[in-house]
C-alpha cells in the first residue's frame, strides 16, 4: 500500500483511527502540526489518532529514468555534463587570479624601481647642498645668530660643526687657557695628595666586615630591568642611577625617596656622573648621544643639553677635577673632551690604531691624565692637554668594562672578563691581579673608595679589599652575595667616608649595604 500523501510505500506506516487512510509517519505528523486536519478528509485530525501498523522492509523501486538504458545514458550524461561546466568555471577562476598577481606584481616591481631612483636623487641633492654650504662663506651677523640658537633650549645643532678635507668635524681644540687651568687645578691637588692622611670618620676594618644589606630600592621599571650605572654625590647624599629602561634616577638616601626621573634617552643609559659643585647630572646612552642635566629648586633635572657627537653607542663619563669640563667614551673609537657650561666638544679624539672602541673611561684624581678601557682588552693612558697615549697596558681578556684611579694617584685598577689587574703608575707595571670568578663570569665593576683604603669589585658577587702596598697582600675582608638573584653585579660604589656601599645590578633594585646602627646615626648628624 501506498502513503496518501506521497504515492510511495511508506517506510514507518501509520493509519488514521477516523478515516483508515495511510499515511508516512513523518509526513503526517508534520501536516498535523501545521494545519491540525486530514489532508484528504479534511476532518480534524490529531496525533493520538494515529496508529502505527508493522511492515516488511519493502525495497523502493528504481525511479522511472533509471528503469531502462536510455534513461541512465541520460543521468550520466546530465552529470557529465554538471562536472564539465564547474571544470571550466574553476579554470576561468584561476585564470582570472593569475592575471590579478602579475598585475600587483608589475606594480610593486615599478614603485621599489621609483623609490630607489628618488633615494639616489635624494642623497645626490643632499651632498650638493653639503657642497655649497662648504664652500660659501658665512656672514658674521648669521653665524653669531646661529651659534646663539644652536645653544638654546638645551640642545645644540650639528649642522654648526664645520668639516674638514677628510669630511670629520673641526673642533676648536683644548685652548692654551684651558690648559693653564688644567694644569693649576694639577698641580693644586697633587700638593694636597703630599699632605693627605686618612680622615678619622672613614669606616673602620671591622665596621665593613660587618656591613649587611640596609634597605633595597626600587627605582627602575621592571619591564626593562637592570641598572647599569651608579654615581654618589659625596656632599649631598644623593646616587644617580642609569637604567636599562632609559631612564636615569636622582635618589634621595636621607628621605629614602626619588628626587627625580631623568626621562630623554630612547636606549639604555649606560652611564651617569655628578658635577660637585652645581646641580648638574652628565649621563651617556647607547643611543649615541650625551645629556646635561640642571637641577632646579623643586629638585627635578631639566635637560640643559643633547650632545651628538658620537655615532656609536656612548659607555662611559668622567667629569674633570675642576668640574667645568667632562669626557665621554664611545664605541665608535674616539673620546670627546667637552666644556660643561656650553656643551661644546673642544677635542675628538680618534684612536688611530685599532681598539674595536672604547668601554670605560676615567679621570685620574689629579686630572692632566684620563684611562680607558677597549672592548679589545687594552688599557690606554692619555695626556689630556696634548691629547697623546702615553702608555698603553695590555694582559686583560675580553673588554675592559671599568676603569679606577686611587686617591693616592699611582694606583689604577682594572676589569675585565678575566677579572681585575692592579697597575702602578709609577712603574707602569701590572703588579697584583684577582681572579675571583670563573672564566664565564665577567667582572664587571671595580671602584676605589674616596679615601683610598679600599676597593670593591663586582661581579656574581661583590667582594670588598683592603688596600695594601705593591708589595704587601691585599685581603678581602668582606664578600656580599647577589641579592638580586640575577648574578650580574654592573656598578659598586662606596659613600662619604665608606659609610655604605651601593650596589646595581641587572634587577629594578638599588642596593645599600652597611651597619643599620651607623647609618642612623649618620643621618641624624646630616
């Protein structure tokens, strides 16, 4: 029997209680929902009147096209011809995108062929403009105008430096004016050296075998972790920090408080200094460039000056003895000598043997002779008023990562990858080396104290020696473990009269080691 509905056997048969029709199951239940009636009565009709009867499977017969052979020739023909009209459209598509591509292609291969040829227009203008600005000369009037504006505003221009036949910049060079108060400032504190004792308020011996960690600090952010210089003004308490994150900080140890953020670098600054007498901060970046910074009364630092005179990244800064005239060392081979209060470099010193540049560099006490350090390993002593290397030490492995001079003024201590190597001046010998950590591990600061009594070192860890002669042993009296846990040590340094010792590494933390009870007591006499 067939459905009433569809003509065909139903597979789940159902009959209506009120008519005796048959029905599909699902075809009838699906007509009752919508309408609520027989589709062939029209009686009203509901799901409880229908009664499910069993049947035999029953095979459906083959539609009427498949019946006979031309029938089937025809559906095979029907879906030939299906799959050969979506072949052609997929080939017609395909050609289409291939077109699309070498046509973006042709275009991109014409605008980088316009872009090269303005580039090479670009700079050919730009070395005429070069050429003519050289060769015509500069009226008085404009060139006092633009050296005032070239100062202003804290940053000055390079398009003031004039260049030379070789195309280097022509510097003014070291004035025999400035020469005599090199040399006056000498000879005034090499006097003073004859008569120095060690001042009764130094730390003692035992006081330093007793220092621990006193508080720790977080100045820098901790995205960039990790401070890479450290600088103490003696007189007035306060450390200046350079950090990863490229900021350098002015902290207050008296109020346990920042003073300022020294907000201007875009890389990390490798190096910061106080000027004794003036609120001045000098920090060096690997983002080439210097910065002079000016203290004002509310206690922040306005940037003073922007020095762009290195075209590589700049890793140290001495200031001179006189605190009117600094030297910064750079990786591009030359140091540069530069008067404070203008911010102009007077000297660049290029190193014409090969020294893979400059890491470290420092003033010695006196101030007529400046040490740096290579990231090849050689240490380089220069006359700073005839700008000459007069001595050169060789020994280290790896580069020289801190330069030190003792305020006894024929000390000099090194580091280095293969540790610290002490030097007489006098003699210019190497005469006591330390080797305090293995082959792995750089040391990467060393520092005399003010008064010279003692030297601190810094590497996995920071060890502190006492000074001795040439000939006699230098012990070390106390070793501070890395704290930071990160085992890079990157600068120590001691306080007025080795009170405490200040510690950076390649965490956020400022690190001040010494004797709570001295410490307090320390600041309530200040």
């Amino acid at each position: 029997m067939n459905c009433s509905i569809s003509g065909e056997v139903p597979e789940e048969p159902v009959v209506s209680k009120t008519s005796g029709l048959l029905f599909e199951k699902r075809l009838i239940e699906r007509h009752i929902s919508d309408y609520g009636k027989c589709p062939v009565t029209g009686a009203a009709l509901t799901m409880d009147d229908l009664v499910p009867i069993k049947a035999g499977k029953v095979v459906k017969p083959r539609p009427v096209q498949a019946a006979s052979i031309p029938g089937m020739l025809g559906m095979f023909q029907n879906e030939w011809d299906a799959l050969v009209l979506s072949a052609f459209a997929s080939e017609q598509q395909l050609h289409t995108t291939r077109q699309e591509l070498s046509h973006c292609l042709y275009q991109h291969d014409s605008a980088c062929r316009v872009i090269a040829r303005l580039k090479k227009e670009l700079d050919e203008a730009r070395r005429m403009l070069a050429n003519l600005e050289r060769q015509a000369p500069m009226p008085a009037s404009t060139e006092v105008t633009a050296h005032a504006s070239a100062l202003s505003n804290g940053k000055r221009a390079a398009e003031d430096d004039e260049l030379g036949p070789d195309g280097k910049k022509i510097r003014q060079g070291i004035s025999a004016r400035i020469i005599t108060e090199l040399t006056d400032c000498n000879a005034a504190l090499s006097q003073q050296r004859k008569k120095r004792q060690i001042p009764p308020s130094l730390a003692s011996l035992d006081a330093v075998e007793r220092y621990t960690q006193l508080n720790s600090y977080p100045l820098h952010k901790t995205n960039k972790a990790g401070i890479l210089s450290i600088d103490i003004h003696q007189s007035k308490d306060l450390i200046a920090t350079g950090g990863v994150d490229t900021n350098a900080i002015v902290f207050n140890r008296s109020s346990g408080e920042i003073s300022s953020t020294l907000s201007g670098h875009s890389k990390k600054v490798t190096s910061v200094k106080f000027v004794a007498d003036g609120e001045l901060v000098v920090s060096g970046s690997a983002d080439k460039t210097v910065r002079v910074w000016q203290g004002s009364e509310n206690g922040n630092y306005d940037c003073k000056h922007v020095l762009k005179d290195h075209t590589a990244e700049v890793r140290a800064v001495t200031v001179h003895a006189t605190n009117n005239y600094f030297v910064t060392a750079s990786l591009d081979n030359s140091w540069c000598f530069y008067e404070l209060s203008s911010g102009l470099c007077l000297a660049q010193v290029e190193d014409s043997s090969p020294s893979d540049g400059y890491t470290s560099a420092a003033f010695h006490p006196d101030g007529l002779i400046l040490g740096t350090g290579t990231s090849g390993a050689i240490v380089k002593i220069w006359d700073v008023k005839s700008q000459a290397n007069v001595a050169r030490f060789d020994g280290h492995v790896g580069a020289v990562t801190a330069v030190s001079f003792s305020e006894n003024g024929y000390f000099l201590a090194t580091a280095a990858q293969d540790g610290v190597k002490l030097w007489d001046l006098r003699k210019l010998r190497n005469f006591r080396t330390f080797s305090p950590y293995d082959e792995n591990t750089p040391t990467q600061s060393v520092e005399f104290d003010h008064s010279g009594s003692y030297l601190a070192i810094g590497g996995s860890d920071i060890r502190v020696y006492q000074v001795a002669s040439v000939k006699s042993e230098w012990n070390c009296i106390k070793t501070f473990p890395d704290l930071s846990g990160t085992g890079k040590i990157n600068s120590v340094r001691f306080g007025p009269d080795a009170k405490y010792i200040a510690v950076g590494s390649m965490d956020r933390n400022l690190r001040l080691f010494g004797l709570p009870g001295e410490d307090s007591a320390t600041e309530q006499e200040s």
